[in-house]
C-alpha cells in the first residue's frame, strides 16, 4: 500500500479516536471497501494490520512457521532461538503441523516460550498417510498444494516468519521472512519463495546455493546461535568420541560410516583404542529403519564400545560435550547433491565452545567453522577420519593446542552474536513498517 494511502486512512482513524463521529466511520468503512474492490480483501485486511501497528493500538502480531518443529534439529532451535529474542516485542505465535508442546521446547532447546501461542494446524493431506516428517518434496503436479492452509493463516499476521525454507507457503503478511537453511528443492511448481519480502541464510554455503539453485539473491546473513558452552574445568575430559546429528531415514548423516571407521580402528589399533567409547547422539522419529540398521551393525559387535543415544534430554546433552574429548562429523561424504552436504553444522560448534577437537567432512558449512590444523581436521575419506583421530590420539601435545584454540574460534558463532543480528535487523525491519 502506498505511504499516500496510510496516511490518509490513519487520518480517519485518529479523527474517529478523537471525535467518534459517524460521519468518519463511514468514509472510513467506503475506503477501506474500496481497497478491498480494488486490491482485494487481504490486501485491505494487511492495510488495516499496518495502521494499528503505527497507532499503536497493539504490537505488531509475528507468526513463526515450521513443519518439523515436533521434532530436535538444528533448524528448529534457529527459529525458535529467534523468537525468544522478540517475545517482548511482538505477539508471537508458533505454527506446527504435529502436536507439540512449550514444555518439548523447554526440554529440547532449554527455551521459555510461554509467552507464544502455540498453534497446530493439520496437514490432511499427510495425516491421511500418517506420515510424522511432512516432506514436501513428495507433492507431485496432479496434488493440491496441502500447504494452502499454512500460506492462508500466513496473512492472518504483520510478519510472517518461514522457518523451514518451505518453497511451498505462499506468504500473504504484510512483511514476509523465509529462513533458508538450505535450497533443498530446485523451483517447480508451488514455489514461492520469490515471493518473500526477505530471505535469511545460516551459512555462505547456503547463500551460494540460494544464487546457483533459486536464482534469487538473499537480504540477511545470521549465522546460527550455539549455547552449549558448559565449565569443562570442572571435569576432566574422557576417552570419548561423540558424534550429535540426527538420525535421518536416509542416512545422510553418515552415522553408519563412522561406526564402520570406529570399529576398524578397534582392530588395527586395540591397545590405543583401549577404553575409548564412541557415543552417536541424535533425535530420531519412531519406526526408524536406519536407525534400527545401526543397532544391527553395533550388536554383531558389542566390545567396540559404541552407544547410540536417541532423543536425549538438554541436560545430558551438555554432559556428554563436558566429558568428549574428539568430536565426528561425516555428513557429506559420498554424496553429489548439494542438499545432502551440511549446511552449517552447528553441533560442531557446539562441540567446539567445550573444547573438543573437532574431524569434519571437507565440504559445505563445515569449511566455515574448521581452520584445518588450527582447530581441528577436515577429511574427504573415511580412512583420513581414522587417520587423523589416531594421530591425535598419539599426539596429546597436539590434542591439548588444538582444544585450545578451539572456543576462540566458536566465539564466532555465539548466542550472544545471534542476539545482537536479530535485534538489529527486526528494529530497522519494525522501523520501516512504522513509518507513515
């Protein structure tokens, strides 16, 4: 809408504050029909959202959406994280398409969000199917857009947050957001995400494949927030290997690879490996095939000493980064899609800000995170992950420079450095939409 209109139908509004007369609350009503005739009744209903924000009548409403917020990932405690920063600000509600609770969001991601509304809108299309991941990369041409619902209740808001870079959710707010982890799907039909006022990006990786993948150009750089520094002075580093990545059906988190590397360096390496345990901590949906491959693979095996750890609580979480000692991340290996390469990685910093030495895959977000042989490894092949953990194990000099350097490089990637981008980016976006 343009300034010229705002100002004129504020005008109105101020005059029926100030003298309630029925004579303004009729122009009033023939302009705001006149809109609605012309531009059609969203864009009359976002002109009137627009008009009490800048009298000041409410906050201004902002709606976070995402269809994997029933379940732990990285991508949900992103949104998530950047909503606890604005519940003062805004009224803010949480769109799902699952049951979940606030008290899940307090246990996951140790974020109080009592203030939001959580709202859980349906999919039939994939209840239907009693699918729990809504993938929408299974929505062929001849299916309706079952993500309609979502793209209407989108203009019910001042500001409309897409959390999980669904393409799909045509946004009718006034300001529109699309966080973009990554640009999983190449633009087809159902895709929208032109069509948002900006898009945010976690990584330059991403930025990259926003430009080559959607040809579109993003607004907004914010790296993801990582608080799970805990006192590692109060206990002394153990012989673990912790890997933190969800279990994904595909596999794409190379969980199976690293065990096999774990298990080979049992057998060439015995008296070096002796003690040391490889714990593989994920979240994880129920009736999970990959998941229950890898407990085959473990089980055929038990004296390698590998546990793998489904759903854990916050509190153990930060236990087990206390006690680590080498951290593994192979995501990317193998793979040829994009996609399927990490994004950014943020339980790597995670590990990081508690001093473990970190052995990556070489590609993707991660390359943004690891400084090779400064802060940790990144290796192309499983056979360089075995290599590079024994070196480190033989090599304590290293091991102990390496930890070291370790949560200088994380500061990079705090809480505290999110907070301070997402404040400044919402008050200049709030600005904006204030002025007349």
């Amino acid at each position: 809408m343009s300034k010229k209109n705002n100002k004129r139908i504020i005008n109105i509004i101020r005059d029926i504050k100030i003298n309630r007369s029925s004579e303004a609350v009729s122009y009033f009503s023939g302009e705001i029909n006149k809109i609605s005739s012309e531009q059609g009744i969203q864009v009359a209903y976002n002109h009137l959202l627009q008009t009490e924000v800048i009298l000041k009548l409410r906050k201004p409403s902002l709606a976070i959406y995402d269809h994997a917020f029933h379940f732990i990932g990285g991508a949900q405690k992103y949104g998530l994280t950047l909503i606890s920063i604005l519940q003062n600000q805004f009224n803010i509600t949480i769109i799902a398409n699952k049951e979940v609770q606030h008290k899940d969001f307090l246990s996951w991601y140790h974020l109080d969000l009592f203030k939001c509304k959580i709202k859980i809108i349906k999919i039939p299309y994939f209840e239907e199917k009693n699918n729990a991941h809504l993938d929408p990369g299974i929505i062929s041409i001849k299916d309706k857009n079952p993500f309609h619902l979502i793209s209407k209740e989108s203009g019910n808001y001042d500001i409309f947050v897409n959390n999980s870079m669904n393409e799909m959710v045509y946004p009718l707010s006034n300001i529109s957001i699309i966080v973009c982890h990554f640009p999983e799907r190449k633009p087809k039909y159902y895709f929208y995400a032109g069509q948002y006022t900006y898009i945010i990006y976690n990584s330059r990786y991403t930025a990259e494949w926003i430009k080559k993948r959607w040809k579109l150009s993003p607004h907004q750089h914010i790296y993801p927030p990582a608080d799970m520094k805990v006192d590692t002075s109060k206990s002394k580093k153990k012989k673990i290997i912790l890997s933190v990545a969800r279990y994904e059906v595909e596999g794409i988190k190379r969980q199976q690879e690293m065990i096999e590397v774990f298990q080979k360096l049992n057998q060439m390496y015995p008296k070096i490996l002796k003690d040391w345990k490889f714990i593989l901590v994920g979240g994880s949906n129920p009736n999970n095939h990959y998941l229950s491959k890898l407990e085959g693979i473990i089980s055929k095996n038990p004296d390698n000493n590998i546990e793998l750890k489904i759903n854990v609580s916050l509190q153990e979480l930060k236990s087990l980064y206390q006690e680590s000692t080498l951290f593994w991340h192979l995501c990317g290996l193998t793979h040829n899609d994009p996609s399927e390469i990490e994004h950014f990685g943020m339980t790597i910093v995670e590990a990081m800000q508690n001093k473990i030495v970190p052995i990556v895959y070489d590609g993707g977000g991660p390359r943004e995170i690891v400084d090779n042989g400064i802060n940790g490894f990144r290796v192309k092949t499983k056979a360089e992950l075995g290599e590079y953990s024994i070196k480190l194990l033989r090599d304590q000099k290293l091991l102990q420079k390496l930890s070291e350097s370790t949560q200088k490089k994380a500061q990079t990637f705090s809480k505290e450095k999110f907070e301070d981008r997402v404040k400044v980016f919402f008050n200049k976006l709030l600005q904006t939409y204030n002025s007349l």
